[in-house]
C-alpha cells in the first residue's frame, strides 16, 4: 500500500495499471494473507491528508493461478479509520 500525493482521475478508480505510478511513493505498509497491513496501538496514527502529502492511496496486488481458471472473482478490500483529531505520536517513519 502505497501513499499518493496526487488524487486518481475517476475513470482509473479500481483499473488495473500497467505502469507505477511516480505520484505514489510513500510506503504506507504491506500485506500478506493473515496480517494485516498496518495496526497501530491507539495512541498512535498516521498522518494522511493535504498537509502530509497523502492524498490517496494505491494498492499493488499479486495473483497466484497457476490452474489458470477462469471466472474467480477477488473480493478483497481495505478499511481506513480517520479522525480529524491528530494523535499524540506519529507514525510517519513506518511504512
């Protein structure tokens, strides 16, 4: 996962993309089935926003079908919780 500085046109949102995207480079965290991408204790956050150079994200996903079947559909997803209220400790420095 990946911070952006720059906000996707509408039409891009949920494509597949054939290139990285420049605007994209702040590591945010990664995943891997059963973890999860990034869990901090509650008095930490992260900063996002304008002001932290955040202002979408992008998510880089690996596929693994060496059957090669066809119609699987992928249901995956990610949840962010925000709150306007800064936390006293920053997080910034992890990815």
């Amino acid at each position: 996962v990946r911070g952006c500085n720059v906000k996707f046109p509408d039409n891009l949102h949920g494509q597949r993309l054939e290139t990285e995207i420049k605007d994209c480079n702040q590591e945010v965290g990664a995943w891997a089935p059963g973890s999860d991408i990034l869990k901090l204790p509650t008095w930490i956050g992260k900063p996002i926003g304008k002001d932290a150079g955040i202002v979408a994200f992008a998510i880089q996903v690996h596929y693994d079908n060496p059957e090669l079947k066809s119609g699987i559909v992928d249901s995956s997803g990610m949840r962010i919780w925000y709150t306007p209220t800064l936390r006293g400790e920053s997080a910034s420095g992890l990815a």
